[in-house]
C-alpha cells in the first residue's frame, strides 16, 4: 500500500516541488497552503508522514504540531519540520512531538535531505532526531535570522502580557492566532481552540448575529457588546472589531468587563436602596411624629388617672399598638439607614449566644441549629435591639426556606478582607455565617431579597432583609449571598470590630422618673408635640419655654432674662435645621446644655451635632421615664 503524505508550506514553488520529487518515489500526497488548510486536509485524510514549514500564516507549524498530537488518528505519524530558522527557533521539538527538521536551503540540496528523512521515517522503529537539524551547514544569512526571530519574540511577549484577549480569525470567523489572555478567557488550551469558529464559545442566542458581523466588511473598528450582554466562559465581555488585513484576515480585541459591570450593578443598587430608603426614611419621620403624639396622649393619661382600672383596661390596648409601630418604624429607619439608637460595645459571640434562646422557639423543632462561636475576641460596636433584629429576619428565612428538616450553621469569629465592596477599607472584620440547606435561591431572586417586602413566600409580610440590610450598612458593614436553587443559601454578614471598652447601660423600663426645678426651652416644629412636651415637663416639675422655629429659639436664647438649664433641640425645623441652629444656640447661650430629639439615629446631622458638643440624644417617640432620664442625667452631667 502507498504511503501518504502531507505537505504544509505556504510557498507554491516548495509544494510543487515536494510534489513531484515524493509522486515520483510512489507515494501519496496531499498539500495545504497553511496551517488552517492543512487542518481541513486532515479531517478526510490521514498521512504517514507529515512536513510542516515552521513559519506560515494561518496557524504556524509549531501549534499545528501542538494540535496534529492531540489527534489519536495522528499518534504514530512522523513529522518533519522545514525551515530556514529552525536553528534559531528556541523551541522543544520533542515536546511538540517532531521527529525530524530539515532546513531549507538550495532545492538539490533539500532533494537528498528529503529522502534522508523518509528514509528514517521507514526504520522499525522510526528513527526520530529533532534537535539535529538535517541541512543546517546550507543555510546562510542566519544573522538575519537571528534579528528577525528576536523583533517576532518582542512582539509576542508584548502580546501576551496584554490584559485583554487578542485573537486573529481568518475570513470564515475560525481562530488562526490567540494569545495568553485570551485563551485564558475562552478557557480551553490553544490546540483545541485553533481552527474553531470563534463564535462558536459564545452563546447560541448570540453566534448568529456575532458570525455575520465576523463574516461582513469592517472597514472601521467595530464593538460588539454594549447591546448584547456577551458572555464568554462565565464572563461578560466586549468584543472590538478592527478592520480586516487584506480583507483575509480579522483581530478582534476581546475585554473582560465582568467586574466593571458588577461594580456599575453594585452602584446601581446602591443607588436605589438610597432612593427608597430616603423614601423609607421620611415615612418613618412622619409615623415617629404621629407616634409621639398618641404615645405623649397615653403617658399623660396614665398619669391623670393612675388609679382608674377602667381607663387602664381601654388605654393598654393603645398603648401597645403604639409601640408595636414603633417598632414598624424602626424597621423603616434600619432599612433608610436611619442610624444606631443605642449603640454599644458587644461580644458578637456573646451576643449570639445570648439571643438564641430567643430565635430557638420560633423556628420548627424539626430543624437543627448548630453554632459554631469564637472566643470572645470579636467585639462589634452596635445597637442590641436592631442585631437582634437582624438575626431574628435572617434565621426565620432561612428557617423557613427549609421544608421538612434541616439544619442551620450559625458561625461568627473574625476575618481580615482583602477585597470588600466599593467604598468599604480592606481589613480585620467580625463577621457572622448564617448557612442553611433549603431550597436556596436563583439569581433573580439574590438580586431582589434586599427590597422591601420582597418575599418567596406570600406578599407583603414586612420589611424583613430590608431592614437587615439598611441595619448591616448603618453599622459599617455589607452582606454576601451565595445560593443555588436546591442547594441552600449562605449569608454571610461583616462588621467593623472595636476594642472592649463596654458601657454599662440602663434599659428605659428600669428608670424611675426624677423631677427637677430647672428650666427646659423646647424647641419644636409640631404644635401638638409641643404641647404634650410641655405638659410632660411640667408634670415633672420643670419651667418650660417654647419655640416652633429656630429663628423663634434663638430670639428666646437672646432674649430670655433668666436661666435656661438645658434645650430639647429637634433636629428637623424648617426655618433653621437643627445643625445649623446648634452653634446659634451656643452663640446665644454658651453655658446651654443641649439634647437632640430626632425620629431617626444617631448618624448624619445628629451625630455631628453631638460631637460639636450637645450633651445627649433621645430618639422619638420617647417615653415619659426616658425624658426624665434623660434630662436628670444631663443635668447632673453625667
């Protein structure tokens, strides 16, 4: 049986005449102009004996080596390099699976060469030779060689430091040239990717349109992905299409945007969360006013008629209706990232521990919680009340993505972050893992649980992971999900940790009402507030002076011939904010103790007020025993 042979050289004059020199020994053989050609040649023929010129465009001769051993048809034929630079091509012929180089010289020298090489190629077994180059003493000009192999090495290590994918298509779309990154992004080694369509990688939606554009005449550099979302091995690129070489040849310019579209995301969401928390937030003042007002109204009726059963029996039903949408109001408040009422230094574990009691009784017997806590190194600076808040939300979810039995993982310890989110400093970080093995969730759904009363399983439950995460971002943290349909769901929560350096503190349920004498300027926009406050003070005692304005508080600040003790200053009057009036106020009265009222936290305007100096803060709708309180220990300056 004849042998057969594959000649790939892209000069015409070196095909014709291996041509005629291997037909007339009787063998068999095909030819290809280049490296791609001789691909398609290989896909219907299969040759004993291959030779393969070094340097051809379309896939040069060493990939095409590369690509020809990953053939098994392929395993057992010799391969011979031909070239004028092979001496110089620092390259691991073995590795590439060559078993002969010729380099090509004068043609009645290659004859002899040639047929030394099928000569080899016929031994048992085959002789194979790479690293001695068959016909090097031919060769002339190799300084030249040298020169020009050094400039193409330049070039491609440019290319292949380049932080975006560089491929080159011939003009069916295939893939003749990639270099690292773009392998790297498409994901499969380079034998395996040269000759494909490249558009084969991308989506099915997306190969139609993506292989006209490839196929058509670019005559100026074209992008292709700011309509299409084009996603490459699980990235999001843009594709840039430069203008065909010879209308042969095309390079498109491949850029990874994964990150800067999730960035522009996270700004978007960032953006929207603000808009409905400020929207959130100005809800939450006009509920806290109206509060205070039903609040103030059942405080002071209790005290009119302390003895009264009846009007005991008709108010407390009020009274805890009332205090429950306070509490709807402080959900409203963590979600607009409203601020920490009552912060305080706390053991993150201790914390957990203490509160699972709490959480164990809600959740189904029939799912397990384990904890896994550190030692009492991670201490957080934050508001009880809300943490509670938000590992109550968290574990019910989590409870209740699990149908049957499970189990839920709470961990919490500490973690230095290298990467967080933008506008979040890299560095040490408590955090909390709450894990479970429910139903989990899909990509839609991760990017909506943040939203308010957003719920898989009936509407308008509450705010829920809204307020977990307006609490989260108040207190300097952020949240991660990771989940999967049918694989659970991961949360995973960070905050900025601080020394021990606890507090001790008092619950407002524990303090008693103290009177006192001194006299009290309240400074209040809200008529009916006013005057409840006013009653309020005067039940304890206190001289009250009222202002509805800063302009009308200033006036009595100036203007007032005797004492003023202390100043009960909300933060948002509409002449003056309360900001602004603070420092007029102590212009006027420097002597003057002030303490901030104000439906939201302790963040933004009030705390800036309080580190110019103001003495406390008391968060609305406030109750009689807290006032007094608060008041008493202003004075007393503690």
């Amino acid at each position: 049986m004849k042998k057969k042979i594959l000649v790939a050289d892209n000069h015409p004059v070196m095909r014709k005449f291996m041509t005629r020199l291997l037909e007339k020994h009787d063998y068999v053989v095909r030819t290809a102009e280049d490296g791609l050609s001789a691909l398609d040649v290989l896909e219907s023929f299969t040759p004993d004996v291959l030779f393969i010129d070094l340097v051809m465009p379309n896939i040069p001769g060493d990939k095409l080596c590369r690509i020809i051993r990953t053939m098994p048809s392929l395993n057992h034929a010799y391969i011979v390099i031909l070239s004028g630079i092979v001496a110089e091509k620092n390259l691991d012929w073995e590795a590439l699976g060559v078993n002969a180089c010729i380099a090509k010289g004068p043609i009645d020298k290659m004859t002899g060469h040639i047929l030394f090489a099928l000569e080899q190629s016929e031994q048992d077994p085959p002789c194979s030779s790479p690293h001695k180059v068959i016909g090097i003493e031919d060769v002339y000009e190799r300084e030249v060689s040298r020169e020009l192999l050094s400039s193409k090495k330049q070039l491609e290590c440019i290319l292949d430091n380049m932080t975006e994918g560089i491929v080159v298509l011939n003009p069916d779309g295939r893939i003749i040239y990639a270099n690292s990154t773009a392998i790297s992004l498409i994901g499969i080694a380079e034998e395996k990717l040269l000759a494909l369509p490249f558009s084969s990688f991308f989506d099915k939606t997306h190969r139609g349109q993506l292989q006209q554009i490839i196929e058509g005449s670019v005559s100026v550099p074209q992008t292709v992905g700011e309509d299409l979302s084009l996603t490459l091995n699980g990235r999001q690129v843009l594709l840039s299409m430069l203008p065909r070489k010879n209308d042969l040849q095309q390079t498109v310019i491949i850029k990874d945007i994964s990150e800067k579209m999730k960035m522009e995301e996270q700004l978007r969401q960032a953006r929207m969360m603000e808009s409905i928390g400020t929207l959130a937030g100005g809800i939450a003042h006009q509920f806290n006013n109206a509060l205070s007002v039903i609040t103030g109204n059942i405080e002071l009726l209790r005290m009119s008629r302390p003895d009264d059963s009846k009007v005991f029996e008709f108010i407390e039903p009020i009274r805890k209706s009332a205090y429950r949408m306070t509490h709807l109001t402080s959900q409203l408040l963590a979600y607009a990232r409203g601020g920490k009422y009552n912060p305080e230094v706390m053991s993150l574990s201790a914390f957990i521990e203490n509160s699972f009691p709490l959480i164990r009784h809600s959740i189904n017997p029939a799912i397990q919680i384990e904890t896994h806590l550190a030692e009492d190194s991670c201490y957080i600076e934050a508001d009880s009340t809300q943490m509670q808040m938000v590992l109550s939300a968290v574990v019910t979810n989590a409870a209740e993505a699990i149908e049957g039995k499970g189990h839920i993982r709470i961990a919490a310890g500490v973690e230095n972050v290298t990467t967080p989110p933008i506008d979040i400093k890299p560095g040490v970080y408590a955090c909390l893992h709450i894990e479970d093995d429910g139903k989990g969730m899909d990509e839609e759904t991760q990017s909506r649980i943040f939203e308010p009363f957003f719920t898989t399983n009936f509407q308008g439950r509450g705010l829920g992971m809204a307020a977990v995460s307006g609490i989260i971002q108040n207190h300097g943290g952020w949240i991660s999900v990771e989940s999967e349909p049918g694989k659970g769901t991961a949360l995973h929560i960070y905050l900025p940790v601080v020394n021990n350096t606890k507090k001790e503190e008092r619950k407002v349920e524990d303090l008693q009402l103290s009177k006192g004498s001194d006299t009290v300027l309240v400074i209040e926009d809200e008529e009916i507030i006013l005057d409840i406050c006013r009653t309020m003070l005067e039940k304890l005692n206190y001289k009250v002076l009222a202002a509805s304005t800063g302009e009308d508080a200033v006036t009595v600040a100036k203007t007032f011939d005797g004492g003023i003790d202390v100043a009960l200053l909300d933060i948002g009057l509409p002449d003056i904010d309360g900001k602004n009036l603070y420092p007029l106020l102590m212009q006027a009265r420097p002597d003057l103790k002030v303490i901030v009222c104000s439906g939201f936290g302790l963040d933004g305007p009030v705390q800036e007020i309080l580190n110019s100096g103001a003495q406390g803060f008391i968060q609305k709708p406030y109750a009689f025993n807290a006032l007094s309180a608060k008041l008493k220990d202003v004075l007393e300056g503690q």
